[in-house]
C-alpha cells in the first residue's frame, strides 16, 4: 500500500542510502513471484476448512471500492492449521467464491470432512456447485449474535443467549434438537420471529455435533479465520487505502504467508486421534 516514492523516501532516511523507484519496482516484481508460488502450491489432504471474508478499501477506476479479500485455512491431515489460498475480489458473489473454490480443487486439496463459513448465499451456492456432499458447519458464534436481531426486548437477550448456548453445549445431536425444540415452543406467542429464525437457522450449526467432543469445540465456528482476519487488518490499517488489488493481494499474502509457517512448524492445533 504504499507508493515506490515514499519507500525510497523511507529508505534512504533509515540507511543513508539511495534506492531508485526501479529498483523497489524490481524487488516488489520478485516478491509477488514469490508469493505466487506460496498461493499455487499444491494441496493435500484437508479433512478441516474454514471459508471467510474481509473487506478492505481500494483505488479503482478513480474511485475508492471495498475488495473482498477470500481466505480459506485449515487442519491438515496431521492436525496443523495452514492457509490454504487467499484471493482478492470485487466482491463475495458466488462467482468469485466459485473461482476462488475451484483454484483449491485444482491444487488438490481431496479428504474433506467439514467446511465451517458464516452465513453468506453467495458462497453457499457456490460450495454446492464446488463441493457438493460435503457437510457445511455454520459458525455457531455468529448465530449467537444473529439471534439478537430478532430478539423483541432487550430484557430477553439474556435469557435466549443462555438458550442458545445450552442448545450449541448439547452432549449430542439428539439433546440439541429436544433443546432447540422446546426453545421455539417456548419464544411461539412471545417472540414468534425468533422462534421462527431459530427453527431454520440453528440446525445449520449442528454439523458438528459428528465429531468427538474435543474435535466439536475447535471446530463448530470460524474462530480460527477470526484471529486471522485480526492480524490482517492490525497491518492493513497503516496503509488505510490500496493503490490497486495487486498492492492489497501483496501485502495480505505476505502476512498469511508468516502465519502460515507459524501454524504449519508449531504445535498441532488438534489431535485428530481423538476422531
């Protein structure tokens, strides 16, 4: 995000040194080459994805847009994390989800078990068409705070986050559709839009319910993409607005690529003896 001007402007003040704007145009033109190769290596067997999104401010066309930038990490066969694929894009629409989907098929990711998103008709459509048959888990953090939208006092936002989270801390399946069943019993005549919204929004977060409990915990929301989006944007506020998507891709990439090698070296994010 910032100009080849200011980065020999900033050099030449910290070393003493004069740096020609070729010259930075240079080592940028090596790094995305770099980062090329990161974002096309192959992939292996993910049996754990998280799809998510964020948003950053871009110059186009002379004017200033919002970029959707697409990340999908994941749980390796081993049990690390890893960032599988990052892609900048105008916006979420299914055919920019659908793209950036099958440039993962393409690498070879094969073996998954679970893909956990938030809620978004765009990227749902478009793993229907990418991974049809693979369980989808929606977050379970977000439908918490969904719910709240639909809850008529405030005095009841309480009550129902408590419901809500003993229907999602369920030992199985079976209890968390008794539980989410006698919820929208309960909210019928006295909050009738949110019983209605629990009914058939809950259940989507109930994929997890598959897995062995220790497995459940990490893996029922987009926490893991959360704490990424986090990093990324503590670096991308410095610049505030990128001259072009390919300043944006760069400097995300960069990023995902040290978290990446953190995740990949460190220690197993799960034991996936417990399956």
């Amino acid at each position: 995000g910032v100009s080849t001007r200011n980065v020999t402007e900033v050099l030449e003040a910290m070393c003493g040194t004069a740096v020609s704007s070729s010259e930075v145009s240079r080592a940028s033109s090596l790094l995305d080459e770099e980062l090329q190769k990161w974002r096309s290596r192959p992939l292996g067997a993910v049996p754990y994805v998280v799809l998510d999104a964020i948003y950053e401010k871009v110059r186009r066309d002379g004017a200033v847009v919002s970029c959707a930038v697409l990340i999908a990490s994941g749980v390796d066969a081993d049990g690390h994390r890893a960032i599988l694929g990052v892609s900048v894009s105008m916006s979420e629409a299914e055919v920019h989800w659908r793209e950036f989907l099958r440039t993962l098929k393409e690498r070879g990711i094969h073996g998954l078990q679970m893909i956990s998103t938030d809620n978004h008709d765009g990227l749902n459509a478009a793993l229907r068409a990418t991974f049809p048959g693979v369980p989808r888990q929606r977050c379970q953090v977000h439908l918490q705070r969904n719910a709240a939208g639909y809850v008529p006092k405030a005095d009841m936002r309480g009550q129902v986050a408590q419901t809500i989270r003993e229907i999602f801390t369920a030992p199985d399946r079976e209890e968390a559709q008794r539980l989410l069943d006698k919820a929208i019993g309960k909210y019928q005549k006295t909050a009738s839009k949110l019983a209605a919204w629990m009914s058939e929004n809950l259940p989507e977060g109930f994929t997890a319910f598959a897995l062995p409990i220790k497995l459940r915990r990490r893996l029922r929301s987009t926490n893991m993409s959360e704490w990424v989006n986090k990093e990324i944007r503590r670096r991308t506020r410095v610049a505030g607005l990128f001259p072009n998507e390919e300043s944006l891709l760069r400097l995300v990439s960069a990023i995902l690529v040290e978290i990446s090698e953190d995740w990949e070296t460190g220690k197993r994010y799960i034991s996936l003896d417990d399956e």
